[in-house]
C-alpha cells in the first residue's frame, strides 16, 4: 500500500486557507493558530511535493494551477471522510454534523421554522445551516453543493432535481380591510383588474400570477412591484392596493399592526406544491435522510387531511 503524506487536518487547513484567501481569515474562520495552519500547508506541499499557493505579501495566497486541481480532489476526500464519520456516528446510534439546507426566502418562517424546532429535539446532534435565497439561487445551490437539500416550489423545478411534496398551497388575494370585497366570500380577478396592485416579483409567484391573469385575459394595473412579502402585506393594509400572494401567515396583522384580508379568488386556481429537493441521482447523507424522513413524516398529516391519497407519493431516497 502506497504511503500516504498527508493528513485529514492538513487537508482542513488547505481549504481553508483556499476559501478564505489568506491565513489571517482562514484563523477567523477555523478558530486555530496561525502558526498551526501555516505549518499544516506548509507540510502537505512538503509531503506531496506539489507548491499549492503563491504568498504575497499584499496580496494574501493565492491558488496556483495545481493548487486548484488539487483542492476539488482535496473537497472530494473531505467529503468522503465525513460521510464515513457519519456513518460511524450512525452506527452508534447517533447522527451529528452539519447539514446545508437551502430555503425558499418566504418560506423560513411559516413552514420551515417548525420543521426546525421539531428535528432539534429528534436529533440535536445535527446543526441545520440554512442559507435562504430566490428559486434559481436554491437550485443553483443544489448542484454546486453548497446545499444537500432545499425547501422550494415544485413549478418550474429544473428536471435534474428530485422532490418530495411537503406541503400544498392556493393562491389569494390580499385587500385591504376597508375594501368594498372585504365582506365578500371570495373575490373575483375580473372585478380587480382596475384597481392598483402591489406585486411579490419573486419567482414562482409572480409566473402564477401571470398565468392565472392570461388564462383570465385581463392585465393587472402594477403601482409596485417588491421581494418583500411583508412589505407587500404592509402596503396592502395601508390601502395602497391589493397583492397576490401564495403563503399565509397565521396572522392577518401585519409588522405595523395594520390588518389585512386574505380572500379566496373565484375564478379556478391552480395549486402549487412545496417541496423538498435534492440533486437527482446524488447519494445522501444519513443526515439528509434523516431531515427527510422528519419532515415527511411531520407534514404527512396536514397534506393527507387537505389533500388525501395523492399527497402520499414520494420517490425513493438514495443512500450516501
């Protein structure tokens, strides 16, 4: 068996030192000395013979072309040794580690935060990083590997990524409480067309917006246009216009302490799933399973009472 010169350690500190473009931040980042990392660089480009950075002084270190080669192998190694951590964690008896979960940025609150609260108590050994952003930027994610798994809409999924429906939503409309419909049972797009609207412009609701109006043939008079779903609830109960929107909170009380009328819309809308998305084909970890499983299993419930039998399908989980 050939001899291996270098050390998991070693390896830690390379990336490091890579990801954070000098040994000062790489200290910031790994809570080590700076003598010791730059003794662990220092003896893995002794140990493999290969110089990986080019010091400057002003500059910090910088990759050098087989420094960078060297780096995708040495992430690929690093990988491999946590899942095989894991697995031995899970031989035991207990799953820990961290686990990179990404999130659709108007879904933290409502759905994930106690997704969350319960997994911490099944299994507190392991540490969600959530990193939020829009649909392209989860998905992105995915397939980089910054994330394992992400809480997104199902419309539009790209097709190289598998999903497991975890919750079910309808559009709405938003008014006002002092709006001549905010008596009425639902409320009709047609009868709004007029009337000024604040839009979420965040994909997918802003596309099912779009879709729903031109299967309807009417063109909504935008006054504003935001990213911000609370700050969309907020012009709303200052009744500067109506918005559309997917998510519901369980108060009508928006960050001001105005109110606001969610209402059903009359014409027919499609629903929209939320799910959880994972690379297609990509082995997961036992965390990740894990996480799955909860989650599943949490939401199960509310999907089969809302939606029955056709909220049970699901695909299989691949093993790490």
């Amino acid at each position: 068996m050939q001899e291996i010169r270098y050390t998991i350690r070693q390896l830690q500190h390379f990336v490091a030192v890579a990801d954070a473009g000098s040994i000062s931040r790489a200290v910031e980042l790994t809570h080590t000395s700076q003598p010791g990392i730059s003794l662990s660089v220092s003896e893995l480009e002794r140990g493999i013979g290969v110089k990986l950075f080019v010091r400057q002084r002003t500059k910090g270190m910088s990759l050098t072309p087989a420094g960078t080669d060297f780096l995708r192998f040495a992430r690929e190694l690093l990988s491999a040794a946590e899942m095989l951590q894991t697995r031995m964690d899970t031989e035991k008896g207990s799953l820990s580690g961290r686990l990179p979960i990404g999130c659709y940025f108007t879904l933290e609150a409502m759905l994930l935060t106690p997704l969350i609260a319960g997994f911490h108590d099944e299994a507190p050994g392991i540490a969600l990083d959530v990193q939020d952003g829009t649909q392209p930027e989860l998905e992105r994610g995915l397939r980089e590997g910054a994330t394992e798994l992400a809480i997104l809409y199902d419309d539009h999924l790209a097709t190289d990524l598998t999903s497991i429906v975890i919750d079910i939503v309808r559009p709405y409309v938003l008014l006002p409480p002092d709006h001549r419909f905010a008596q009425d049972d639902q409320v009709s797009l047609v009868d709004l067309a007029d009337e000024p609207m604040i839009l979420f412009d965040s994909a997918p609701s802003s596309q099912n917006w779009e879709s729903a109006l031109s299967r309807i043939g009417i063109e909504p008079r935008v006054t504003m246009r935001t990213r911000n779903f609370e700050f969309v609830r907020c012009l709303v109960g200052r009744g500067l216009g109506y918005g559309f929107l997917m998510q519901r909170p369980v108060t009508d009380v928006t960050y001001e302490g105005t109110r606001v009328v969610p209402k059903s819309i009359q014409e027919p809308m499609p629903t929209t799933s939320v799910v959880l998305a994972y690379l297609r084909g990509a082995p997961l970890s036992p965390r990740a399973q894990r996480f799955i499983e909860f989650a599943v299993q949490e939401r199960s419930e509310t999907l089969l009472q809302a939606h029955g039998e056709s909220a049970r399908r699901r695909p299989p989980i691949t093993s790490a």
